[in-house]
C-alpha cells in the first residue's frame, strides 16, 4: 500500500436529504430493560420507520416511590434523543411509571425537552387500543405487587374501561419480570380472563407477552391487548402506517 496518497475533495457535492429515515420514533426506557426494544424491532420490521433510544436510571424493588423517581429523568433522556431534531413521536416505555406518574405529567416532562410531539405511554396506547377495539370491560394480568397492580386498576377504572377483575405475579424486579416465560404468561392470561371481560389486558414493557398474543386470542376468543403491543400499534397510527404484522392479534387490524 503506498504510503504518499493522498486524499482529495470530490467533484460531486454531497447532496443531503432532508433526513436519514422520513419518520421518527423516540424511546424513552428503563436502564433495566430487556424487552421493549426487541419488541418494537420485531414489529416494526420491513417498515421505513427509525426508533432511536435512550434509557434512564431505575432502582429495583418496582415501588410507587421508585417508579415516582423517572419522572424528573425523562426530559433529559428526551433531550438526548437526536438533540435539537425533530421527531415525528415520544414513547415512554413503562406501563406502572405511567400510572403513578399519570400521562399527563409524563407528556409534561417529555414535552419540555421536545415540544409539541405526541407523547405515547403503554396505559395510553392501552386506552386508545379499547377504543379501536370497542372494548368495555377488562381483565388485567401484571407481573407486579399488588399494591403496583391497585394503582394501575385505579388508574384505569378512572380513564378507561372497567375493570372486571386483576391479577398479579407479585414480582418486584422488573429484571425479573422479564424472564417470566410465555408458558406462564399463557397460562395466567388464560386463567385471568374472566367470561364477562370483552379483552385482556397484560401490562407491563418488561414482559415477554407480545409474542404470546395470537395463542391467547385463539383461545379466548377475545382481544389481547399488551404494553409493548399496544405502544407500537398507537405509534404507526400516530405515523399514518398500517402494520402487517398477524402476531399482533386483532389490534393490528384496527
């Protein structure tokens, strides 16, 4: 190889575009994490869509106290997200945060480091997916405490459909939550869906229930509706695409 080349300007100008994919996805999620990327590369597969990450600090035991404490994390974690660029939508990907927190107060947090961008939640995208799917009455499957499982029902009985029964693992390590395994999952969806619910719905990101959800719904016969699921269908709505995905169950042909 020699050593004296020397390199020289291009003739042609880099042209730019406007920018490097045309539509934009910000994810706000825990340190902790295992699962709610790997969900959103599986169903967004094939699409023109970027999901670009940041993640904050989170301390087990999942607590009110705990979950409280990401609150003042999030505007930073937005900032840093393509600083100073636009995005076409904000995703905060944790369902308990969302109900402690409140939506309306993640979106403040988020919209401060990103102004008027649609802020999505897995308890939004949750109520939002109901509607679609004209959903009444749930039962709720967590993998959390009880006391995180109370303050999601009263949460949703309070912005959303009725809550017919819930159940919960009584896990407090969302590292933990994320190994549960979809046998489990099937089982206790199974188990927690009461005959009068319209859907079930399983919260939480960590869990690996969005790939349980055509099982499910063969079963039941009903809705299924999952965190990481739901916050995917709500952003391609929000992007005006339409999803082919058939193992997001029903909600993926609203």
């Amino acid at each position: 190889m020699a050593l004296d080349v020397q390199s020289s300007l291009s003739s042609e100008p880099a042209r730019l575009d406007a920018h490097p994919i045309a539509k934009r996805i910000g994810l706000v999620a825990l340190a902790t994490d295992h699962t709610t990327e790997i969900d959103f590369a599986r169903m967004l597969q094939g699409c023109d869509v970027g999901v670009y990450v940041n993640r904050i600090g989170f301390e087990n035991p999942t607590t009110h106290e705990s979950l409280l404490r990401t609150g003042p994390r999030l505007a930073a974690a937005a900032a840093d997200i393509l600083p100073d660029e636009r995005l076409d939508v904000l995703v905060y990907g944790c369902t308990a945060a969302s109900v402690v927190l409140g939506n309306d107060k993640v979106a403040e947090h988020m919209n401060s480091a990103k102004p008027d961008t649609p802020c999505i939640t897995p308890s939004s995208a949750a109520f939002d997916a109901f509607g679609a799917l004209g959903v009444k009455k749930v039962s709720v499957l967590t993998p959390y405490t009880q006391d995180v499982t109370d303050s999601l029902v009263t949460y949703f009985v309070r912005h959303g459909p009725e809550v017919v029964n819930a159940v919960c693992f009584g896990l407090s390590d969302d590292r933990h939550m994320a190994r549960v395994s979809e046998d489990s999952i099937i089982e206790s969806g199974l188990a927690a869906c009461d005959p009068d619910a319209d859907a079930l719905f399983i919260s939480c990101t960590a869990l690996r229930a969005a790939t349980c959800i055509a099982r499910l719904e063969a079963r039941l016969g009903k809705p299924v509706i999952t965190s990481n699921q739901a916050m995917v269908w709500r952003c391609m709505r929000y992007l005006g695409i339409t999803l082919g995905y058939t193992a997001g169950g029903r909600l993926f042909g609203k």
